[in-house]
C-alpha cells in the first residue's frame, strides 16, 4: 500500500499528515519544536501517539531511535564507512534488521530484510516536489508489514539525510 509523505520542508516543529493513495489522512508526523534533540511523534488520526522518532546524542554516528510505548523498537544508524553505495542499517529489536539502500536526497530507496522488500520509497510517482511515496509491503504478516513503524523509519532517514544535505556534506 503506498502512503504519501509530504517531505520536511522547514525544520523541526513541522507538523503534516501522511495520506494514503486515496489521499486520506493515516498518519500525523508530529515535529516537536523546542526541544534538545530531533524528536517526531507519529500519530494516528484520533491523536493517539503510535511511534516517538528522536535522534540520538554523543554517539560516534548519527542515530535515530523509533520507540514504541516506551521501548525501543528499531534504531536507524549510518554506517561509519562504506565507499561502494549509500546504506544505513536499521537494527530491529527482536527482528531480522533491514538495510535501507539507494538515492536518500532524491528519495529513492529500497528498505529490505533477509525476507525481502519491507518498502520502497519514491519520489518520482508524484510531480509534486515536496511529496514522496512510502510503498509498504502490507501483505507480510511479520513487523515489516508494520505501516506505521515502516513510516516511522522513512522518516527517520529523512531526518539523518536531510541533516546532512544542509551541512552540504556526504553520507557516512
């Protein structure tokens, strides 16, 4: 099932809502401003907070956390070296972890597990600028047909990759 996600354009304290292709509202990414590090709060339409998305301090690489009630269940991390292709790994508590490989700053990646694609995010389905779509494989019955935490996870890689197109540096 593809979701639509309109991409950060202003920084932290953006709010927008990712809709499905019927272009109703699923999710709300909320952007909290004012606070020390990166954090989201993805919602449901009731308002009801399904994932925390918050980045991670002091660490060697940049990192960001998916929490679910309070536990932690999936953490984005760059990998430290890699000259052959942009790549970051996203370590799954309790779960085969999935990479995510493929063009971050032009929005067209691939998030796959050891049990194939999880999703394939892309921005050239749309001639919208701000919007990219999140195509989850809905029909896996294990966590990586989880919509909200697949959703949760783009936007988390928006976050690392994004930081780094505005320093104008590279991925790690």
């Amino acid at each position: 099932m593809k979701f639509l996600v309109r991409e950060r354009v202003f920084d932290i304290g953006d709010d927008y809502w990712v809709t499905d292709e019927d272009d109703r509202k699923v999710f709300l990414v909320d952007g909290k401003a004012l606070r020390i590090r990166t954090t989201f709060e993805l919602k449901d339409t009731d308002g009801n907070v399904l994932t925390v998305i918050r980045k991670k301090l002091f660490k060697v690489r940049d990192q960001m956390r998916v929490e679910r009630d309070g536990d932690t269940v999936a953490t984005v991390r760059k990998r430290l070296v890699n000259p052959l292709r942009d790549k970051l790994v996203v370590d799954m508590e309790g779960a085969p972890d999935w990479e995510v490989t493929g063009d971050f700053l032009g929005k067209e990646y691939v998030i796959a597990d050891e049990h194939g694609t999880v999703a394939h995010v892309s921005r050239k389905w749309f001639r919208v600028r701000d919007t990219y779509a999140v195509d989850v494989n809905t029909h896996r019955s294990d966590i990586g047909g989880d919509a909200a935490l697949v959703i949760s996870v783009a936007v988390a890689v928006d976050s690392l990759t994004r930081d780094d197109d505005e320093e104008g540096g590279e991925q790690d």
